[in-house]
C-alpha cells in the first residue's frame, strides 16, 4: 500500500521514516486513500512501545505521505 523511506527530519534533527502512498493505487482506487487515512489516524490516536507514533502527515503534489518515528531493523521484503 505505501513504500517508507528513511529520512532526516531537519526541523528536529532526527531520522524519521516516510510513508508515501503507492499513487498507482491510489489514483484508481479512492478506498485506499481512505485506508491510509485511516492508518494515520490510528497511529496518532495509539501510544503503546510497541507501535511506531505518527508524528505528522502532508500532500504534495498529488502525493500522501505519513511522517514516522523511525524504527532500525531489517527490510521485511528481504527478510528470512
């Protein structure tokens, strides 16, 4: 649904990671859209160690993205 980068965050000075919503999905799905939304919207509402906290979510030209605490571990996709 979305591919994450890592980034540094240059206001406060940390890495965060990135959540942009695939927009190949998004254009011809709207429900995705609405799931994304979601899934920040649930992120900024938790507050458990274990779940990674929204810190801020923007649109830009035409794009989603979810800003993230950043978490150090293996690329799932690549991963035994």
């Amino acid at each position: 649904m979305g591919i994450v980068h890592r980034a540094h965050d240059t206001l406060t000075d940390r890495i965060v990671a990135i959540k942009r919503l695939r927009s190949d999905l998004a254009r011809f799905q709207p429900e995705v859209f609405e799931r994304f939304a979601r899934e920040a919207e649930a992120l900024r509402q938790l507050n458990h160690p274990n779940i990674v906290q929204a810190l801020d979510t923007f649109q830009r030209d035409g794009e989603h993205y979810i800003v993230m605490d950043y978490v150090a571990g293996d690329d799932l996709a690549t991963s035994p």
